[in-house]
C-alpha cells in the first residue's frame, strides 16, 4: 500500500518520516499531545496522531511551546467549527510576532553596542594607545 493512503503508523516509521527519534515521540505522548492505540507493547498510530505530529513539529519551529500546543489541540477537539481555536491562534501568533519583535530590537541595540566597542577598539589601535 503506497505511504499516501496508509491507515496505521509504527513509531519508527514516525519518527524515520518526520526525522525524530521515537524517545521524542514517546515524550510528546507523555504530553498527552498523542494517543497512539496499543497492540501489546506495540503503540500504533493513526492518521490523526500523524497530523498532530507534523503540528507539533511545525509549532516547534515557529515558537510555540508544547503547552500552548496543546491549548490548541484540547480546543480543536472541543470545538470542531474550531472558531475558538482560531481566536486562541491568532492571540498565539500576535504574541508570538510581538515576543519576535522585542527579540529583533534587543539584538539591534546589542549590534549597536558591539559596532560601537569595535570602533573604539580599532581607533585605540590606530592611536597606538
């Protein structure tokens, strides 16, 4: 059966997909973020478990915690019009942008500061001082 339309996932097959490790994948159920069904001591993931996965990975790199992560999950699962979620994202995403942006300032003025000592340290090499 082509990966495409594929119903069950191991955690190998996971984590060799998304290029994680499946201690990863096992934390991020310990989070309860997944909930893999159990054959065993097998875990088997689902379509939606995969999903969630990319998600959580996605959030990853754009910033998010895993709580805030979660936030979201918890009301998607609550809310299927999902219009909380999508007021609780956008709050997400503008504090994210603003956290972003005092991230941005702070490391202007740090450059600023470093310029300015390499400056000095240049004409207090060229005076010989």
């Amino acid at each position: 059966m082509p990966q495409s339309q594929k119903i069950t996932y191991s955690i190998s097959e996971l984590s060799k997909e998304f290029d994680i490790t499946t201690r990863s994948i096992r934390f991020y159920e310990d989070q309860g973020l997944l909930k893999p069904k159990r054959r065993g001591q097998t875990r088997i993931y689902n379509l939606k478990d995969k999903v969630r996965l990319k998600l959580i990975l996605r959030g990853k790199r754009l910033g998010f915690s895993l709580s805030e992560t979660r936030i979201l999950f918890e009301l998607y699962d609550a809310d299927k019009n999902s219009v909380s979620q999508l007021n609780t994202m956008l709050s997400l995403i503008s504090d994210k942008k603003t956290a972003l942006q005092q991230q941005m300032d702070d490391i202007k003025v740090v450059l600023m500061e470093l310029s300015s000592a390499e400056q000095q340290c240049r004409a207090a090499l060229a005076n010989g001082d």
